[in-house]
C-alpha cells in the first residue's frame, strides 16, 4: 500500500478493496515486439524525460499537413506502438497514467474481451472494414454472423438501457450519427421541429403565417412544386432553445450557439436569435422570468405584438422549443448540477412542454451511472452520446418519433461502419453485463461509484497535506475535476512525473484540472496516482 493510501477505507459499501489486490495475477500482460504491461503490477515510472528530440520534429510534420485544431505548442507527443494496460502506457521514456483518456473516449481497457471477441467476430465473417449505408439500407445479419452487431441490436440494447434509466411506458428511440455534436444537432433540430409540429396541430398554419409576419419572416414559395410535404415553407422559423453559461455543446453551427465557454469557440460565426443563456445552478425562477405564459394569439393580438414581447427580452411558451443542459459542465470546469436547481427547472420545462435535451457526450457511463441525469433526479426527453459510446448516439423518448417526417435528419456513417457498431454495442453490453473476476462480478458502474469515493476521500487527504496547491476535488463516479493554484505548472510537472492531465474551465487564480478514470479502473490505480499527484504537488510547491 503506498503512504497516501494509508488509513483510507478497505471497504465501501461492502466491496473490500484491498482483498482486490489479491486477484491481480488475473490480469495478462499487454506485449508488443519486445515490450510488456501488465495493469496488475506496473506502476508510474518515467526514467527519461517525457520531450524526446523527435517530438517538435513532429508537431512540426502534423501543423504541416493538417489544420490547426486545440493543440498548443506545448502538447503532448505520444509514441505509438507501444502497450497500453488500462490506464497505463508504456513510452519512450517509462511507463505513464493516462487520466486524460482521449478527452473521455476510452471507457475500458483497449484489451478487453468483450472487445477482442468483437474484433474477431469482425475478422472471421469479413466485416471489419465492410461500409454501408444505414440511412438508406437495411442491414440484416447474415446466417453466418454469429457475434455481429446490426445497427438495430445496438439501439435496441441502449433503448432499453435508457429505459432501465428513465422509465417511459412508450420507452426510447435511438438515432444514430457520427459524432457528439452530430448528436446535439439531432437534439435541437428534434425539439425544434415537435414545438414547431405541435404549433401548427394546435394554432393551425393561418396563425403561423401570422407569426412570421409580424417578426417580417419571408414565405418561401420556390420549392412548392418539387417537395411532397404540404407545409409552406418559411425564411425562418422562431423556435427558442436554452442553454447555460460556461456550456460546451460542440462546434458545428447549431451546436455552438448554444455553446458558451470560451471565446476561440465564437467570434467569426454566425449565431441564432432564437437562443437564450442561464447561470448554471443559478436561480431557476431565471428560467420562469424569461416565459411568457399567453397563448401566442393572445401575444399576436395585444399592442405590440410578438416583436414587443421579444424585444423586452421574454419567450412566449408556444416557441420556447429545449433546453439543453450537461449533468456536469465539462469545459466550464468538471462542475457537477445540482438538483436542487435542475428539480425545479425541469418542473418548470415540463409545464410548458419544454424538451430536456440531456448532453452526455461526456458523462456518459462514467459517473457511477449510466447516465449522468440520473444524479440530478429528472428525466430527460432527449440524450446525446458519443465518445465512450463508441459512436455517436441520440435517444429519445419513442413518442417523439409522431413529429418525425421522413429526411428530418440523415448522415454519411450513422450506424453504417460494421466495425464502429460492434464496437459500440461490445462496449455498452460490457458496461451493463460483464461481470469482471478481478473486481469480484460487481458491475462497472458499482465499480465507479465506488473507486469514485475511495479517488475523493484520497483526493482531500491530498487538500489536506497541499492546502497551498489543491484546494478542492468534486465530481460523480469516476469523472472528477481539481480546483488548484498554479494550474499550468501542475500539469506540466504532472506530466513530466508520468500523468496524462488536461485542464478544464477558464484559467484564474484557482483553476480546474479534469480527472478521469477507467469504469475498470483499479485500487492500485487510483493508489498509484494519489502517491505520484503527491510528489507532484511538493515540487510544484518547492518551485
């Protein structure tokens, strides 16, 4: 046991972690040409400097190839071709901790068996590099397909998953897309077009015309003849989305409008009138104070019509469209909701038919649920997944599914790379049903929760002992953020100490650091980097 490990718990709720240790020769080694790992023995240990001399010769090639992105001059390089076993990737330069993970893409171990016999099913059958279309084909499992997941059997599983969540009697749909803003478009375009359909099942077209007259919004005559679908088409249509300060929601145009963190993501891009932004567990009566509860007749008819109510600032129900929330805030700096101020917001969605548009791009599957939501007691209308999911995913409840039409939204790959499906599925059905010797058959999200607790227990030990350099640890499961002095310095000498970090949220005096762990993540793990952090707080405070 290390020294920081000392006097923390042996046993939360029930499971006994350092009987754990005792089934670590269960786990093989990783070996690749002439290098092996193995998660159950190797610890942090970085022998040379983590900046080798190829590594600007590097950063040098790829800003000559490829656009600029998020990189700085100062990130890392990382070698490939070397094992990785867990959280641990052997280097150049020794062994490191990845607390990073691909900006949360990785969930489990890359060798996993789940994962290794959805690969081989994969290779045995033909279909590792097979493309189709799944927006316009139907894809069946052949009767040699034994192990191969059809884009059905994936959004069956994550339906059903969803349901175990958040229970509906019509239960969930799922759409599939390719990435996590793809997945965000779907959201907002979904709650867009019910408010906009519901509109016209309620009011009728005449008082829609009436609507876009009164804000001059042009009707659009040209495509009358050439479409099936009977609505007239308008310029514009002014349906309100909502969405919190400090939010990240992607970079594609719809999605970040209603992102607002950072000011690299905004300036140069048009945005939507139709958005408006809330203090992230703020007041929720914020969100009341912005509605205007009339029926939009009521709005048309009074002096100054529709344009006088949205020029003093407020949303008339009937266009207040979604709201689109994280269930912790990832670039505006790993903050968890609250749900005393989620509760009533959603009380108040829901008495306005308001969509909750839940984002889990990130969170989802690592905060000791399968979703995030879950820990803020409501239940969301619309979910959006990616990254630990393996693709791109919106779910919905299936009742939507009525103000659907036909080419509402497509994509290019969406359900339809066999090889990012089977993953995808292989990946889900391992976080819900694999039970894992090493961690005695709990489940990984039990796994989270606790390794969670025994991370932050640790963690304010760590407060404790650092006052000067960490000042607090927050988070779910194993999805954590570090408030702390100094924060470059932190994770530059994190790095050169071997651990993968990355900084979340705006830089001041006190700043947050993201924390993220594998759902399979083990004690020794969690022990091995409170000692390392340890030593990388005292040279940081000596500097």
């Amino acid at each position: 046991m290390s020294p920081n490990a000392k006097n923390l718990s042996e046993v939360i709720q029930g499971y006994n972690l350092q009987e754990e240790k005792n089934r670590y020769d269960q786990i093989p080694d990783v070996t690749i040409g002439e290098h092996s790992l193995n998660r159950g023995t190797t610890s942090i240990s970085v022998a040379g400097s983590m900046e080798s001399n190829t590594h600007p010769s590097c950063r040098d090639e790829h800003h000559q190839h490829l656009f600029t992105t998020t990189h700085d001059d100062g990130a890392p390089v990382l070698e490939l071709g070397y094992p990785q076993s867990g959280p641990y990737v052997q280097c150049a330069a020794g062994v490191y901790m990845d607390l990073m993970l691909a900006c949360a893409q990785k969930i489990l171990d890359e060798n996993h068996p789940r994962f290794l016999e959805a690969v081989t099913a994969l290779q045995r059958t033909g279909l590792l590099l097979r493309r189709e279309i799944n927006s316009d084909d139907y894809l069946l499992r052949g009767p040699k397909c034994e192990g191969v997941a059809t884009p059905q059997d994936f959004a069956r599983l994550l339906a059903e998953a969803t349901n175990q969540s958040f229970p509906r009697q019509e239960g969930y749909r799922v759409f599939l897309c390719n990435s996590g803003a793809e997945a965000v478009e779907g959201a907002i375009k979904l709650s867009l077009l019910v408010k906009y359909k519901k509109f016209i099942q309620t009011y009728g077209h005449e008082v829609f015309s009436r609507v876009a007259a009164d804000l001059g919004i042009e009707r659009r005559t040209h495509l009358d003849d050439i479409t099936g679908e009977p609505d007239p088409l308008y310029a514009d249509y002014p349906f309100f989305l909502f969405g919190f300060v400090s939010s990240f929601h992607g970079r594609t145009l719809g999605a970040l409008g209603l992102t607002l963190s950072k000011k690299a993501h905004q300036f140069g891009y048009p945005k939507s009138h139709y958005l408006k932004h809330l203090l992230y567990n703020g007041d929720p009566n914020d969100l009341e104070s912005l509605l205007d509860p009339r029926p939009i007749t009521e709005i048309l008819d009074a002096e100054g019509g529709l344009r006088k109510v949205l020029d003093e600032g407020r949303v008339p129900t009937d266009l207040a469209a979604g709201l689109i929330a994280e269930p912790i805030q990832g670039e505006g700096g790993y903050l968890p909701g609250d749900p005393a101020f989620f509760g009533p917001v959603a009380e108040i969605c829901q008495k306005h038919e308001i969509l909750i548009l839940a984002d889990e791009v990130q969170s989802f599957a690592r905060t000791g649920r399968l979703f995030g939501f879950e820990h803020l007691g409501i239940r969301p209308d619309a979910i959006t997944l990616a990254k630990a999911a393996f693709v791109g995913a919106m779910v919905a409840s299936a009742e939507l599914e009525q103000y659907l039409h036909n080419g509402w939204h497509s994509n290019t790959w969406g359900g339809g790379r066999i090889f990012e499906t089977q993953m995808a599925h292989a990946t889900l059905d391992a976080l819900l049903h694999f039970k894992d010797p090493v961690l005695n058959g709990i489940s990984y999200l039990e796994n989270e929760e606790i390794k969670g607790i025994y991370l932050r227990e640790g963690m304010a030990r760590l407060q404790q002992k650092h006052p000067e350099i960490l000042t607090e640890c927050s988070g779910y499961g194993l999805m954590n953020g570090m408030s702390v002095y100094r924060r470059e310095e932190v994770i530059a000498v994190a790095w050169k100490r071997g651990i993968k970090l990355l900084a979340c949220g705006s830089s001041g005096t006190i700043s947050r650091v993201r924390m993220l762990m594998l759902a399979d993540t083990l004690t020794r793990e969690i022990d091995d980097f409170l000692e390392t952090l340890d030593e990388v707080f005292e040279e940081v405070s000596s500097s």
